[in-house]
C-alpha cells in the first residue's frame, strides 16, 4: 500500500504541492489527471523520494520514504518508475539496459540478470531487440525498454509519469498497450497521462490536480460522467476535448 | 653555393644525435605519462567537486583551477621553480615541471570532467536512482560511461596539448626533447635537420594516442 499522508512540497517560493492526500492499494490503478504544472510529476518525485518533501509523509508498505533511517535504494526497487523521456542507457544494448540494475542492484549472477531481462523484454514485447542498442529503437520501442528495465527489478508498485507525451502519435498505442497489460496482470500503478480514455479504461480512481490541490478523486465514472464533484474538473475536461 | 654549405654542416648531424634525441624523447614521454595520468585522475575528483558543489565552483577551488587554466604555462613553472626553495623544499627541475604540469593538467581535465557530468543530464540520472542504483553505482555504471564518451575527445586534445606543452619544462633547465633540440642546434648549426627529427619524435609520442582514441570512438559509434 502507498499512502501519503498531507504531503506540501515547495520550490523555493513555489508552493507545488498543497496538502495531499492519497491512498493506492495492492492492486489498484489510479490515474492522474490536470494542467500541466500543477505538480502532477512532482507527486511521483515524492512518492520514490526523488524530491524531497517539505511537511507530511509517505509510507509505502509501511516504511516512511522521507524518514532518515530508510534504505531509499532498498525501497526504490520495489516502485518502478517510468518517465517522460525513457532515458535508455546509449552505452549499453537492450538487453543490458534491463539486466544492469538487477545485476549491480540486486547481485545477481550475469546469466540470472540476463535471464530476468530476457524475460522482461519479452513481457513486453521487444524479445527481437534483444542485443540492439537504444539508438536503432523507436520512441515507443524505447519507452516499452523503460518500462521492462523497470519491471526486471520486480517492483510491486508502477509510476508513470506521462510516459507517451514525448511519443509521436503512432506510438502511443504500443505504449498504452504495454501500460494495459500490466494493469490487467494485477500491476499497482499510479499513471499522470493526458490519455484520457485510457485513463477512463484502466483506472480504478481517477485524481484530478489542479494548482497543487487533489481537487478531487473518483472511479472513472464520477470523473468522466456528466457530473463530476468539482466545478474544475468539468472545465478541465471540457477544456481538453 | 648554399646546398654545398648545408652539406657541410650535415656532418655536424650524427647518428648518435639521434639517439641523443630519442633519450630527450624519453623524458618527454615521462613528464608527459605522469602528468597525463596523476592530472586526469585529480581533474576527475575536482572536476567531480565543481560539478557538486555550486560554491567550490564559484569560489575556492573553481577560482584556483581557473588560475592555473589561464596564467601561462611558462609563468607557473618559473614561479613554483623559484618559489620552492623559498619554502625549503628545493625541487629538481624534472620534479617542479612534473609537478606544475600535473596540476595544469588536472585544471584543464576537471572542466572537461564537470562537463561530461552535466552532459548526463538529470532526467537520465533519475531514472537510475529510481532503479534503486545508489549516488555511486549511478556515477561508475551510468554517469561514467556516457560522460566519457561525451568528453573523450576533449580529454585526447588536453593530453595531446600537455604532451607538447611538456616542452616548456625546458625553461627550467631539463633536457627534454625540444631542450635536447636546442642543444644539438647550437652544436651542429642544423635547425633544420634537428627540428625535422624532433618534431618526428613528438608525432611518434602522440600517434599512438590519436591511433587509440579514433579507435575507440569508432568502437563506441557502433
Ligand atoms: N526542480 C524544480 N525547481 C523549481 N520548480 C520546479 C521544479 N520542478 C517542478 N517545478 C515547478 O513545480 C510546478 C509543478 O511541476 P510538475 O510537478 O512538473 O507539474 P506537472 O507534472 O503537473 O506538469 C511547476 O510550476 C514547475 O515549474
Ligand atoms: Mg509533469
């Protein structure tokens, strides 16, 4: 379970995140959704302690990520996290992009990591790619790379963080379809995306950010529906269709 | 008449000048691995620390590496030859070159260094930390291999400059090989010959370098 508890965060004089409140259970998938610059990134950062926080807490299976005795490293390996821009080791070939955390990380044998890899790139659907490196692969092909070099460490938990805004549109759906795929497996995800209706298909909660506030929080229907709690909400929909 | 002259002089020229030269090259090479090596290995830690710290940037150490950087060459090795024996410890001309170029060197790769960091980039290094990599592991198995190929070949024009820059350590009286040049100059009257070999043992010294790092960039363009 991740749960975070009254989290403010603040760059400088900016206030980005403004009390937030969010529990995601074993299992669930829970989209975030709103303006760009309302700290939707930001949320994640905190969640994986890639930003430090100002007030608040996040637990993640009960251990306090912005506590001082915690093994971040440790607890990292157990929240996968996927960017924007997929960040592919250049230096190393698909299969060792995925096999290098769990290598130096984790300790495993070379053949054990190579093995996890393999496996990985398969799940999602780059078992062709195996010994080429990122520059030969699509944006798509890429950001799927990503998302296996993330899932090779075995995490419990997924963060995405728009991981199709940076793709040309042809590629989104591989992408998406990836994304599908580990929801339906059972996967625990929080995804920020402008996809709306893939966001409508998968989420079990849809949140909605709006200037550093969780304006509201709700299953698709409520979100999506012809009425959803928060007057902000509607215009952010409208706004965007 | 000239060509009659120059032959004349040719004489001056020996066989076992040449092996005069070779022994200067030697030195050359000597001053010129330790300075390369002892400077890169310092320039990667200070490079490291300006990278880190905005205020040893700024100040201190950024301030000092700029110094060394921008005064002279000639000028920081007649003034540390002349200021160690005012703080008791006398140095040998090979010992005083070797130490300046060192330092010289070491200020010119710290930057090359700062800047492979930075051409990492943040979002790349995020994405290894999230992987649970540690500070280091993220430095030695991310940062490390793509800052190098990055700033390789600003770091072979640095070594290939410090290895002919090595030549200014003649000023304190060492005989390498372009003092071992001069010095043959005076005795034969045959600049030309003279330099003509010189110049062919300081191409000797660095194509080897060139040779190695065009290989190596072709290896890591693949
Ligand atoms: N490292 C940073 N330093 C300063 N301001 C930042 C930094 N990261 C994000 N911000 C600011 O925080 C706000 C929220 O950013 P972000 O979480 O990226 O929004 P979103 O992902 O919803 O578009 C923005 O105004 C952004 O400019
Ligand atoms: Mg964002």
């Amino acid at each position: 379970m991740i749960e975070v508890k009254n989290i403010h965060k603040n760059f400088g004089d900016l206030h980005v995140l403004k009390g937030i409140d969010l529990t995601v259970k074993k299992g669930e998938v829970v989209c975030v959704i709103g303006a760009s610059g309302s700290g939707k990134s930001t949320l994640l950062y905190c969640i994986n302690g890639l930003e430090k926080i100002q007030k608040g807490e996040v637990f993640v299976n009960g251990v306090s990520v912005h506590a001082k005795g915690t093994d971040i490293n440790k607890l990292r390996q157990n929240l996968g996290m996927v960017f924007q821009q997929w960040n592919s080791f250049p230096h190393l070939t698909a299969l060792e992009n995925v096999a290098l955390s769990p290598r130096i990380v984790k300790k495993m044998s070379k053949k054990e990591a190579n093995e996890t890899a393999k496996k990985q790139l398969i799940h999602v659907g780059l078992e062709d790619k195996l010994n080429v490196y990122p520059s030969a692969l699509s944006g798509g092909q890429q950001q799927r790379l990503a998302i296996a070099r993330a899932l090779a460490m075995d995490p419990e938990y997924m963060l995405f963080d728009e991981a199709t805004s940076a793709l040309d549109p042809e590629l989104v759906g591989e992408v998406l379809d990836t994304m599908r795929l580990l929801a339906k497996e059972g996967m625990t995800m929080i995804c920020v995306t402008h996809e709306m209706s893939f966001a409508r298909d998968v989420s079990d909660r849809v949140a909605y950010f709006h200037e550093g506030v969780m304006e509201e929080i709700g299953p698709p229907e409520q979100i999506f529906g012809k009425n959803p709690k928060s007057e902000n909400t509607k215009k952010f929909l409208t706004n965007i269709r | 008449m000239e060509q009659s002259t120059a032959v004349v002089f040719f004489t001056g020229f020996q066989l076992r000048d040449i092996w005069y030269l070779a022994e200067a090259a030697g030195r050359t090479l000597l001053i010129s691995i330790i300075s390369i090596t002892v400077g890169s290995i310092l320039g990667c830690v200070f490079g490291w620390m300006l990278y880190s710290s905005k205020w040893l940037g700024a100040m201190t150490l950024g301030l000092v590496l700029d110094a060394f950087r921008s005064v002279p060459l000639i000028i920081q090795l007649i003034l540390f030859f002349n200021f160690f024996p005012i703080i008791g410890v006398p140095l040998d001309p090979f010992t005083a070159g070797t130490f300046v170029l060192t330092i010289y060197t070491a200020a010119l790769v710290a930057n090359v260094v700062r800047g492979g960091i930075e051409a990492v980039g943040i979002p790349m290094r995020r994405s290894s930390r999230s992987l649970g990599m540690s500070y280091w592991q993220d430095m030695r198995y991310v940062v490390w291999p793509i800052g190098l190929r990055a700033v390789f070949p600003a770091w072979v024009g640095v070594a290939l400059g410090v290895m002919k820059d090595s030549s200014l350590v003649s000023v304190l009286g060492y005989v390498e090989l372009l003092r071992a040049s001069q010095i043959l100059i005076t005795r034969t009257q045959e600049p030309f010959i003279v330099l003509a070999v010189a110049g062919a043992f300081y191409f000797a010294l660095s194509y080897p370098l060139s040779k190695f790092s065009a290989r190596l960039e072709g290896k890591w363009q693949s």
